[in-house]
C-alpha cells in the first residue's frame, strides 16, 4: 500500500509561543511543531533541556533570522528541588551519589536563597552543551571525563520560595543568560549542607515573553490550519523591545536597496523599520554620521 503523500511545505513567516512538552529535546519539539504547520523553514531560540517544560519560541521563515536576539535575554523558571539527593547531573535524570539527612526550616531556605541574589561566578555542569574542541560537554562526561571549566559570570535578579514541604522545594528564579538552574538548585543543597538537585524546571519567561501565552503540540494537533496559522505573532515579537521606525514609500525602497537614510537619532540605536503600509522590513542602526543603515532585512517578497 502506498504512504499517503505529504502536502508540499509552506512558506510561512511568523513566531509560535511553545509550551515545550516534557521528556523532549527542544529540537524534537521544533520539529513537531514544523511539521503540524508544514513550514518549510524554522528555528528556536535557544535550547531548554528535555526535562524542562515551558516556553520555547519558535521562529518560521523570515522569522528565523531575528532568533539569536533572544539569546542574551533575561529568563525565569519556577524550579522543583528535592533536598537530601545530590546527583552526577544535579538533575532527577543523574545517578544518586550520595544522600543526607535533611533538617532545614522555612527559614533557613528562605535565608539561603537570599544569598544566590545578584551578581556571582557559576561553574557550568558537565552535563551541558558548552563545547570544547568541537564536541559537547555532555558527551565527556557520558565516558567519565572530568574537564576543567571556567566559572561564568551570571546574575540571579530575583530567586523567591514558592513552597516548602521539608524535602522538596518550589521556588521562582529570575536570572541572565548562561544560568543553568541545575548548578544553581546543587549549589543552593550544599549551603544547606544536605545537598540538593533540580527536580523539575519550567520555564516562564524570555524577555517580555510570558508562558501564560504558549500553546501545546497537543492543542495544535486537533486545530485546522487556518486556526494554527492564527495562533502566529508577528516576526518583530522577538525584538519588541526595540523602537519603530516608520519609511515612507521611497525611504522603504532605498533601505531593500542597501541604501542608508538620513534619519534622526542616537547613534548605535537599532530600530525596527516598516513600510509606510506597516509591513515589518528588518532592522536597522543609526550610524554617527545620521544614517540609518540595514542590519538584518528580510526577503523583499515578504516586505512589498
């Protein structure tokens, strides 16, 4: 019997809010999410561990090529920690190396925490994608290596407790890029002196970005392709935090040119440009001379 035909991919423009399911790679889940909408291009914006849930942003077409913007961006994730375990990942996914007693209140959780707030040198786990010559960390550790790593400098704006049981731990962390969560959640067990790993992480924020507005593979799956299509935002969410610029006609057909315009502003500021018709051109940066000049555009059949 013959496999049934797929449709030819679509070239579609846009940004979906995933709510990331659990036990798959961020990848796997861009994958699914490319095939229910049949697009022929799309990317994500940065990793977030399979056994982390929460917002992904999914870039389609056009859209990819403003994905990196939220790589530096600011995150927060509501973590699990589960007290008294310490792991070789420092997740739940990691052998047990040792186990202790645990004898910590509320308040002294609460006083900990408080110390991990603000600026502070992090050493990234083993288990991690960091590289060195060329091959994941991850992927040295799985044989026994142990390398050496240099700490990196992080900033935990906001770490609070959400709740405590005795044993496991929820709390709120809102945190730069580079954090990871599961040296944090170790690090926050051993000033306890128990000892400590990440149980469960989700992710609720990057940027303005809220996992209050994401949607599941699984709701996507039961919604026509109109009703999927309407889900996407615009391809400037990801750079919603810069200014607008409005081109008239002409202006608008010198910048898809590669041509500079004068226009008024601070020199280094990136804008984003549209058309007169409010089509999304790209963006932009002001030059010391008064010049607004093309960074990053996208394709012309997509601005006209």
């Amino acid at each position: 019997m013959n496999a049934p035909r797929r449709m030819p991919s679509r070239q579609l423009d846009g940004v979906l809010l995933l709510d990331k399911p659990l036990g798959v790679s961020s990848n796997t889940a861009l994958q699914m999410a490319r095939r229910l909408f049949n697009a022929a291009k799309a990317g994500h914006t940065g990793t977030l561990d399979p056994l982390a849930t929460g917002l992904l942003p999914l870039c389609f077409g056009e859209a990819t090529k403003f994905a990196g913007e939220l790589l530096d961006a600011d995150k927060a994730y509501r973590a699990t920690l589960r007290l008294g375990i310490t792991t070789s990942t420092a997740d739940a996914e990691g052998e047990i190396l040792i186990t202790r007693e645990v004898g910590v209140s509320e308040a002294q959780l609460c006083e900990v925490l408080e110390r991990f707030r603000g600026e502070q040198d992090q050493l990234p786990p083993m288990y991690s994608a960091l590289k060195r010559d060329g091959k994941p960390l991850y992927e040295y550790a799985r044989l026994g290596i142990e390398l050496e790593r240099q700490p990196r400098r992080i900033c935990i704006h906001r770490v609070a407790l959400v709740s405590f049981n005795g044993l496991d731990a929820l709390i709120d962390v809102d945190c730069s890029k580079g954090t990871y969560i599961r040296t944090l959640a170790a690090d926050i067990g051993e000033a306890l002196g128990c000892g400590a790993h990440l149980q469960a992480l989700r992710r609720t924020r990057v940027a303005d970005l809220q996992v209050a507005d994401t949607v599941t593979i699984d709701h996507l799956k039961v919604l026509s392709q109109p009703e999927q299509d309407a889900l996407l935002l615009p391809m400037d969410t990801l750079i919603a935090n810069l200014s607008c610029a409005e081109l008239n006609e002409e202006e608008s057909l010198r910048m898809r040119q590669g041509q500079a315009i004068p226009w008024l502003g601070n020199a280094g500021e990136r804008l984003r440009m549209f058309s007169s018709s409010h089509r999304f051109l790209g963006i932009g940066t002001l030059t010391t001379d008064g010049l607004l000049q093309a960074q990053r555009l996208v394709a012309q059949s997509v601005s006209l």
